[in-house]
C-alpha cells in the first residue's frame, strides 16, 4: 500500500492520497510553498516500519534532522518536509472518523415557522370576510325594504347591525398585525434554519422533507444523521 505525501495546491493544507482517494489535514495555508503536490510516498514494510521515499529529485526531506532520498523508519521518527522544515504528523495517516450532525430539531423549526404562518394567514382571511358582512346586511335590509314596506324596522335593524358589524370590522384591522408578524416570523425562521454545524443558511431547502432527503450539509459536507 503506497501512500502519498503533499501539498494541497488550493487550500495548502497536506493532502493524503491512499488507493486513488485523497483527503485534506491541518489547517489551510499551513504547508510551505517547498513541500510539492507530491513530495513523498510511504510503503507499508511491515513490523510498523514504513519505506519513506522522495518523488522528486528537487524534494527535500529530512529524518530525524538529516536529509534523506529513501529510508526505512518508523512512527517514531522525526519526518521533516521541504528546506523549511515543516514537520509531518503521523497523525495525518489516522482515518478521520465520520462526523455527522443531527438535523432532527429542524424540524421543529419547521414546524413552527408553517404552524405560525397558517395561525397568521387564517387570522387575516377571517378579517377579510368581516370586511364582507356589513355590504351582506346591508343588501338584506335594502331588499327588505323594497319587498315589504311594511316591515321596514326589519330593515333598518339590519341596516344598523351593518354599521356595527363595519366599525367592529375596522377596529379589528387597526389591531391587526399580521404584516409585521408574518415578516418576524420569516426572519425568525431563517435565523434558525442553518446547518448546526457551520451555521450557514439552510435556504437552499425550502421545506424539511426536501432537507431530509440531502445526506449531508451542502457547505461543510458533514453528514445528517435523521
């Protein structure tokens, strides 16, 4: 198994190359210019003895403090990169565990954001059709009175619940809120739904379904557990 040692050319961070796959370690722009994409390869040798050896002939690559092309060592010694030291972790060798973040109490954001915009949008429509009562009423008492003169206190009375019910309507749209709780009720949303991992903004999924059927956090890539 060979396994090979460098410099990420983006991030400069090490890059791990094992079977074809590569992986990233440490933190960005931490590896020197002098260490190359790929500056030494490791074997296996067996006994946890590794074969270190140079990819280039212009690499530089010091053990335990002496400059070496090729050499039998072990984890134990001190594996240096490139004329500026950088110093190789072994660590860097360790297959990362899988992190993964639980995206269950999104649901609850969720939840709360649609059960908050139906209680708003409901409100707002039952103002919407207190708006239509009183021309309702109003119409009834004027059909009344044409039809049976007779009986025209009839409608005057529902002349007069017209009124009433007209003013009642407006005094419940003065009290009404709904425009400004529907825009706190978004922005509450959308502070609430991010990645519980980088905290990015989650507004690439519009709903928690769609959420639910992505495997992993399209910024970090850590993986959801459900």
């Amino acid at each position: 198994m060979e396994i090979i040692i460098g410099r990420d050319q983006q991030t400069r961070q090490l890059c791990i190359i094992k079977d074809g796959n590569s992986r990233l370690y440490g933190q960005a722009n931490s590896v020197p210019m002098d260490v190359s994409r790929h500056h030494i390869s490791l074997v296996a040798a067996g006994s946890g003895k590794w074969k270190i050896k140079n990819l280039n002939e212009r690499n530089v690559t010091f053990v335990n403090g002496i400059a070496v092309e090729s050499k039998t060592i072990s984890e134990s010694d001190k594996v240096e990169l490139g004329n500026s030291h950088y110093l190789f972790s072994w660590a860097a060798l360790k297959e990362p565990k899988e992190e993964t973040i639980d995206i269950r109490p999104l649901k609850v954001v969720w939840d709360n954001y649609q059960q908050n915009e139906i209680e708003i949008r409901d409100r707002q429509k039952n103002n919407g059709l207190w708006a239509s009562v009183p021309l309702g009423f109003s119409m009834l008492g004027g059909l009344i009175a044409g039809v049976a003169p007779e009986i025209r206190e009839i409608a005057l009375l529902f002349t007069g619940l017209a009124f009433l019910i007209f003013i009642y309507g407006l005094y419940r749209r003065s009290k009404d809120n709904s425009t400004v709780e529907l825009k706190a009720n978004q922005e509450e949303f959308e502070m609430k739904w991010v990645c519980p991992k980088c905290k990015h903004p989650l507004t690439c999924f519009r709903s928690y379904i769609i959420l639910s059927q992505s495997d992993a956090c399209p910024y970090c890539k850590t993986k959801y557990k459900k």
